[in-house]
C-alpha cells in the first residue's frame, strides 16, 4: 500500500503537519507512517557511547516511544473521526541517527509517496531545502515534500500553484503533480512568474509548453495563470497570499531558474513568508 511518511519530534509544529498528513493520506489512500529520529551527530558514533551513556539513552528512548503511542492514538482518534478507520493504518519507526539519513532510508523502506514535515518558524523551509544537510536529503529522497506552516490548518485542496519559469523538464513533474491532484478533484494551475514583457516570443514559448503539458496529461483540470511581477519573488508570493490557493509547488532542481534563485539571500524571504503548504519536487522523483 502507498504510504504517507512523516517525520516528528514531537513538537506541537509537527503534530499539527501530522494532522494534515492524516487528512493527505485518507484521499489518497494510503497508509500512514510516523518517524522520530533520535539524533547524533554521526551515526558511527553510535557504538561508542560518548554521546549517551547507557541509562541517558534508555530514558530517552522510552520518552520517545511513550510519546509515539500517544502521537499515533492521536490520529487514528482523528481517522475514526474522519470515517477511514478502515482505509487508513498508523505505524511508526523509532531510529538513532543523523536525520536527514535516517528520513532518507525511511522513505525508501516504507515506499513513501509523500513526505509531510512542519515548518517550525521562520526560514526553516529555506534551511530545509538548501541547507548543507538538506541538500545531500532531497539529492537522496525519492518523494516529493509537503512543509506545512506551524500555524496552518487542513483545508480542502481545491487549488494548487506550479511555479515555472517554463522548463521542458517541468513537464514531466506536472504529470506527476497531477496524479496528486486528481484524488482532491484539484485545479492545477501553471503559474508563469517572471519579470519578462509578455511579448509574442514568450506567448510562443508558452503556447509550445502548454501543448506538450496537455499532450502528457489526461487530466483536465490544468489551467496556466501568467505573473508579472518587480521580482518573481513578489510574484511567487503573490500565489501564496491572494486565498485563491491551497498548496504552493516548487521546483528544486539545481539547473532551474527557480532553483538558482533561492540561491540569492533575498528571495529566500519567500520561505520565511510563505503561509500555505509548500510542495517541493526535485527533478527525479519515484512512481506514483
């Protein structure tokens, strides 16, 4: 069965992103998977017992794992509520670690579709996606991430934005996308963010890629928005702020426009004042 992987530490952030992954997993039919890692800074220090002595440690672990099985009564309480007590199952993992390592081997053991994580404040999605750590993460992950604020309650999914700036291998990623979105019965709207005049080579430009698009998808629910902005940051933010959708996607590929431009410190501000779920793809992403 697919699966829904979501990382805690047992932080209110997390339990509210586990709330919404609860809601995820009932639509797309998936089984539901928690993961807490307790962390070291190198797992071949493991052995050693520098980092905890042996009672330190089975402290800790039997906190983490009282903690886990209430977290998991928690949100089959909440499927019940939902209806899915039936279609939904929760199962858990407790992993020594370096997590970002540890997430990564989750993914692949359990089969994950979708990872779902919480944002805990400010620029933490930014850390997450291209901090040091994070960067050898998403080059090993193999599903996509949704980063949910720590504020933000699940709403139904009636609307997701895909910022382009038109790549041909976004194409194949909105194909992916829209097999996420079609269980929510979700538009998908292609969102063009540049600074670029809409002159008639552009209109050529997108006129190609949205005959490809439509030409790789049968679903019919994808419509093409063009932004204009001073910087495609107001313009990108512009998509998160209007109400009008419910999940922000993002690119991260290191040869995308997009990609490079979260390189420059001040469009890093979009992670810092993002208010919506953020989707992040990378551009080989697993099977869905």
């Amino acid at each position: 069965m697919r699966t829904v992987l979501v990382p805690t530490d047992f932080s209110a952030p997390a339990y509210n992103a586990a709330l919404y992954a609860v809601e995820m997993a009932i639509t797309l039919q998936a089984s539901l998977h928690l993961v807490h890692v307790m962390e070291v800074a190198d797992k071949a220090l493991l052995d050693t017992q520098i980092l905890w002595p042996v009672l330190d440690y089975q402290d800790v672990k039997e906190k983490a794992n009282q903690q886990m099985n209430l977290l998991k009564q928690q949100l089959r309480l909440q499927i019940i509520e939902n209806n899915a007590g039936e279609k939904v199952s929760v199962t858990s993992s407790l992993v020594e670690g370096v997590v970002y390592q540890e997430i990564a081997e989750e993914i692949v053991r359990n089969a994950a579709i979708l990872l779902v994580a919480a944002m805990h404040g400010a620029g933490n999605a930014e850390r997450f996606i291209f901090g040091s750590k994070s960067r050898d993460f998403i080059r090993h992950i193999s599903c996509p991430v949704l980063l949910i604020p720590h504020n933000f309650k699940y709403r139904k999914i009636n609307k997701i934005a895909f910022a382009t700036d038109l790549s041909p291998n976004d194409i194949a990623l909105i194909e992916l996308l829209a097999k996420y979105a079609e269980p929510f019965h979700a538009e998908i709207v292609i969102s063009h963010v540049t600074t670029d005049a809409n002159d008639g080579q552009h209109q050529q430009q997108t006129e190609s890629f949205l005959r490809e698009v439509a030409g790789k998808n049968n679903y019919d629910r994808i419509y093409y928005r063009y932004l204009s902005g001073q910087t495609i940051e107001d313009g990108i933010l512009r998509l998160s702020e209007n109400g009008e959708v419910d999940v922000l996607t993002m690119v991260h590929r290191p040869e995308s426009g997009l990609a490079k431009l979260w390189q420059r410190s001040h469009t890093k501000q979009i992670a810092k004042q993002i208010k919506i779920p953020l989707l992040v793809l990378k551009g080989a992403s697993i099977n869905y």
